[in-house]
C-alpha cells in the first residue's frame, strides 16, 4: 500500500493530486499559485508538494491555507526533504506525536 502511494505522489502532477482531492473539479488559480510557488520558490519536487499537499488537506479539514503551507514547505526545504519517502516518513512521525493538550480555562 505503501509502495502505491509513493508511486501515485511520483507520477501525478500536483494539479493532477488536487483535481482528484476535488472530487474532479478544477482547482482555484489561488491553490494553482500556491502550488507554483512551492514548486519555484521553496524548489520542492513535485512529488513531495503532492505528499505536502495531501498531509495539509488531511489534517486541515480539506483546506490549503496558504501560512500553514509555507510554514511547513519552509520547514521541509531546511531539514532537506527531497524524496516522497522522506516526506511521507516526516508526515507519519508527526501523526505519531501526542497532540497539545489545550489549557483549560479557569
């Protein structure tokens, strides 16, 4: 199952990745920007924007905001995030992490 998923990120473009997430719709000009500017300015391979894609519509209620998406392409283009196995390694190893208790208010 792994290795399917590590060949759809590879071969599909992410245009490709969010017409599918969009139930076959096109997608915005605000996500295709996005997703150009991951592509040019962070210089992310496109199967890693696919796997940064899919994570952030995971955990964001199917919504690419585009602070948190920078944060994260910013975060993945320091730590050397070049492959979709090591995209899809740092996307598990967080879901693994305990979320943050939230203060209770007094």
């Amino acid at each position: 199952k792994r290795a399917k998923m590590i060949y759809t990120f590879e071969t599909i473009s992410p245009r490709e990745l969010l017409v599918s997430k969009n139930k076959g719709n096109e997608p915005t000009r605000r996500d295709l920007r996005l997703i150009e500017d991951l592509l040019l300015d962070y210089n992310l391979k496109p199967g890693v924007v696919n796997v940064l894609v899919d994570y952030i519509l995971n955990i964001n209620d199917k919504k690419l905001t585009r602070a948190l998406v920078e944060t994260m392409a910013g975060e993945w283009q320091r730590k050397g995030i070049e492959t979709v196995e090591d995209a899809m390694s740092l996307c598990e190893k967080r879901q693994q992490q305990p979320k943050k208790q939230q203060r209770k208010r007094t």
